[in-house]
C-alpha cells in the first residue's frame, strides 16, 4: 500500500426501514466516520427479497427471526458509506436458495461487494474483492452457527454443489466422565451413538446428518475446537486472498460463547482460529452474532481481532410479514396462533416469554448496553491506530427503533471503559479521550 488504507468496521445490520431520512446530529455525525474511510464494511443479518420470488420459501427452520428486507436496503446501505458486506450467518436461508440469490444480486446492482454465500461452497468460501484508491481489498465470510442443511456443498465431477453459506463448524471436546454422562443421556433419549476413532457422534434416531461431535480429551472439563475441514478450505482462502491483495478482512459470525465466562466472551475455538487467520494473513478479523452485544478485542502479531465489535442496525421488531411456522413457536400463547395474528401480536408475545436458564438474561443482558465503530489505520508494517467510535441505539416507540447513532458523552465513556474492561484478558488497553476509545497499539 502507498499509504495507510482506513478500515471502517461496523457490527451487524438487522434493517427494514429507511434511514437516510434523518437528519439528527448524533447520527449524521455518525454516518460522517463511515464515509470519511477509505473502505467501510459492516455485516447484513438479514436477506433481501419480495416474499414471492423465485424459490423464495420461507425455510422450516430459521435464525430465530424469518429475515427479509426490501430491496432499498441496498441503496441504504450504500448511503450509509458502506462498500462491502458480509453474508454468512444463521438466517442465510431463512427464505431458501431464492432470498439467498437476490440478497447477492441486490446488492451487486447497489456497488457492494459482498461474500460469505454462494451457489455452491466453493463460491461461497471464496474471497470477494473491492477495488479500493488506496489499495486492493478482500472478504471472506464464514458462520458457525446455521441449520446443518444451510452450508453449501461441494461440486464433485458427477454432482453439482449445493448453495448455501461458508460454514466453520466446529464439536467439543470433553472428559471422560463428561462423555460416559452423555453416552448414558443418549441411550435414555433413544439416540444414536456411535465412536468412531476419537469421536464420538450423536444425533436424533434417523436423522443422520444432524450431529453433534463430542471428542475425549485429556483435559478436565468441557471445551470447543474447531471442524479442520473447514479451518483448512477457509485458511486455504486466506492465503489466496493474501497473495492478491492488499488488505485481508475476514469475518465470522458465531451465536457460540465461552460457558465459564457468559455471552460477553467468545468460546475457545474462535479465539483460537481468529488468531490461525491472521497468523494465515489476514489483516483484520471480525466476529459477530453474539448479540451480548460487545466482546474483547485482541491484537495478534500486530493485526486486530474485533471478536464483536456490537450490533449496528437492529430492527428485527419491524420485519412486515412473518411465516406460520413464527406464529407457532413453542411458548407462544393462543391468541397468536392463529391466521388472524399480525406481526406486531407476535413479537409482542414473544418479548413477554420467560428469560432463558442459559445464557442468564438471553441476548442483550449485558452491564453495558452500545457498539462501536472500529476504524483502523493499516500500512505495510500492520495496524497503526485503532479508534473505536461508541454507538447507541435508539429504542423505542418500535417505529424508531434499532437506529445507530453516536453515543453521547456518558454513555459513550461507559461504552468504551467496558469495552476496555472485556479486552484486558487479552491484553489489550484502550483509553478514552475526547469521545472515543483508542487502542494502545
């Protein structure tokens, strides 16, 4: 690079609704550092379609939320700043293969680049590539949280692959009497459990596929490691992206957390695998997904690791139209299940259900409620500076909800002293100075 390249990094976007209408201080103020960077890239939690195109069904299964977002969320996001996006996550097929295609296509007609699905894994997997003044870009996008059915296939000579996301998957490792529990556990809930050299795999009666993967290790206690196949075809596209260009950005998206710890930390094989992509040549490595909604931050070999820099856009409460299969989720009363029920009686009724025994609290219980917008200074020798940006949402009447903007002075010191705080165990030391949070480098 002939100069340092800045890197914009935003968390999740969850969005339905424009938002370029606004003119508040706080969020213009906002948008102005997403567009003051060279490259800006957030992740899209959400899929672009009409309900009715091509083999657009909404899926058995979803990421909790059946996604969709209208077609001017591309041109949004463009005017937000945005040049590329990633896509792997757990409600890449909340609308099968045809919301997979026209998210890509809808975005690809706005000028973003975008990766992390793709008609097959091979697509899929491979990195995409931004043209950038100051330098070359890539993406790679990968998800270890998803239906077993949504990661794409493999093109083999006499079989065509299957669409879908770049999956990282990963099993636990376990002691010994951890795993004779669980072989107990499976015979009691008529499952199947078969060893197979050091593993063992357990699944439903007659659902083969749907495994979970349990390995003894030496070790006490429970942990988690990384699906090999996997680290290595994405690794391989790491050191491909690496050789051609400038700039490696690699994304992860993982709903998987620490057990010992909580939401707020991520679970081993992601810090383990974060650090194998940047020892591979990424540059930056950002995960999301966790919804806690912040995690630590790690710098390794000078290269930063955002394990959840914090969602960006959540606006899950205003999706316009939701499948049966929503109505009927388990613990939601009569009075939505039912074809007279709209959207808004069942998000009602689904914010009024119990708290989860695990995690504590669920998703968003942490101390401190905000995100940030991560923007890095890289050159030829590594991360130069790093300065977070603190944001907060806007939260209710619902018709407002789920807007970014940038945090005020109080609430912007707490953002960023407890980002700080979620970072020491990595050895990481951020400051606050002057409304924003910068990483002693």
């Amino acid at each position: 690079m002939a100069a340092d390249l800045t890197i914009a990094v935003a968390g999740d976007c969850i969005i339905n609704r424009r938002i370029s209408v606004y003119s508040e201080e706080r969020f213009r103020s906002l948008v102005q550092v997403i567009r003051e960077a060279d490259v800006a890239y957030a992740h899209l939690e959400t899929l672009i379609h009409d309900y009715d195109g091509p083999e657009t069904y909404p899926a058995a299964e979803s990421g909790w939320t059946w996604m969709r977002s209208p077609p001017f969320v591309a041109a949004e996001l463009k005017w937000l700043g945005f040049h590329m996006v990633s896509l792997a996550c757990n409600h890449s097929l909340d609308y099968s293969y045809g919301a997979l295609y026209s998210t890509r296509t809808a975005l690809r007609e706005a000028g973003l680049v975008c990766a992390g699905t793709g008609r097959n894994l091979g697509e899929a997997r491979e990195p995409a590539y931004l043209e950038a003044e100051k330098g070359r870009v890539a993406l790679i996008s990968m998800s270890s949280t998803f239906p077993s059915w949504a990661r794409a296939g493999e093109t083999r000579p006499d079989v065509r692959g299957r669409p879908g996301l770049n999956p990282l998957r990963f099993h636990h490792t376990v002691d010994g009497d951890t795993l004779e529990s669980m072989k107990q556990l499976a015979v009691k809930l008529g499952w199947w459990a078969r060893n197979v050299g050091r593993e063992w795999l357990f699944h439903p009666a007659g659902l083969h596929h749907a495994i979970t993967k349990v390995v003894e290790g030496s070790e006490p206690g429970i942990s988690t490691a990384v699906n090999e196949e996997d680290a290595e075809g994405n690794l391989r596209a790491i050191r491909d992206a690496r050789r051609r260009a400038d700039c490696v950005l690699v994304h992860l998206h993982s709903h998987e957390w620490h057990p010992d710890i909580g939401l707020s930390a991520p679970a081993k094989f992601i810090t383990d695998f974060a650090r194998r992509c940047i020892e591979a040549g990424a540059d930056i490595f950002v995960g999301g997904g966790s919804h806690a909604p912040l995690r630590g931050i790690e710098l390794h070999k000078g290269r930063p690791i955002l394990y959840d820099p914090g969602d960006f856009v959540v606006m899950t409460d205003t999706v316009t139209r939701l499948p049966s299969d929503f109505y009927l989720s388990p613990g939601l009363g009569g009075e939505v299940r039912n074809n007279k029920a709209t959207p808004a009686d069942a998000f009602e009724a689904r914010r009024a259900l119990p708290a989860p025994l695990n995690p504590p609290g669920g998703y968003h219980s942490a101390r401190v409620q905000g995100a940030v917008v991560a923007v890095c200074s890289l050159g030829d020798g590594g991360c130069s500076r790093l300065e977070l940006y603190p944001v907060m949402m806007t939260r209710r009447p619902v018709s407002q909800s789920g807007r970014p903007v940038l945090a005020d002075a109080k609430v912007g010191r707490e953002i960023v002293e407890y980002l700080a705080e979620l970072s020491a165990p990595f050895g990481t030391k951020i400051e606050y100075r002057e409304g924003v949070g910068v990483v002693e480098l």
